[in-house]
C-alpha cells in the first residue's frame, strides 16, 4: 500500500478538478471507460496509486469535458501520484 505524501494527494487534486470541470463521476467513467465505483473510490482516497493509464484517461476526459481543465492540470494529477506526463528529454 502507499503511504506517505501521495496517499491523499491524488484524490485531493482529483475532486478539485472534478469539481472545476462541473461533470459526474459517472459521466467521466462513461467517456474514460472507468468503473464509476473505481472512480469515486480514487476521488474519496480509498483507492490511491492509479496506474499512469488511468491517471492519462481521466486526465483527457476532464480536458475533453470542460475549458476549464487544461493539460497542466493533468500534470497535477500524475504529479499527485509521484509521476510526470513529460520524461526527461533522451536527446531526440
């Protein structure tokens, strides 16, 4: 199990933006194709550590649903769970 600083952090940011983007749980799982009770069980902090799939299909969602969601804040979600979207750059 994880714990310490990423253990609330992700659902934290993730109601945030849930909240921002004005739609559903249900609505989400209905476009990211995510289990609706998976879903809010990451929002509540039961669940932690989605896999980055999950974390880039909510995160599109949300941009996709609303303009007030923007790529940085998918950022903020993979951030919240000890990732980043954008790898060292390789020298390509």
């Amino acid at each position: 199990m994880l714990t310490g600083i990423y253990t609330k952090q992700f659902a934290e940011v993730f109601e945030s933006l849930l909240s921002t983007s004005g739609i559903s749980c249900y609505q989400l799982s209905q476009y990211a194709d995510i289990n609706q009770a998976y879903l809010s069980r990451l929002k509540s902090g039961e669940k932690t550590n989605p896999s980055p799939e999950i974390v880039m299909r909510i995160g599109l969602a949300l941009v996709h649903f609303s303009e007030n969601v923007k790529i940085s804040d998918v950022e903020k979600l993979f951030n919240a769970t000890g990732r980043t979207m954008f790898p060292k750059h390789r020298g390509y």
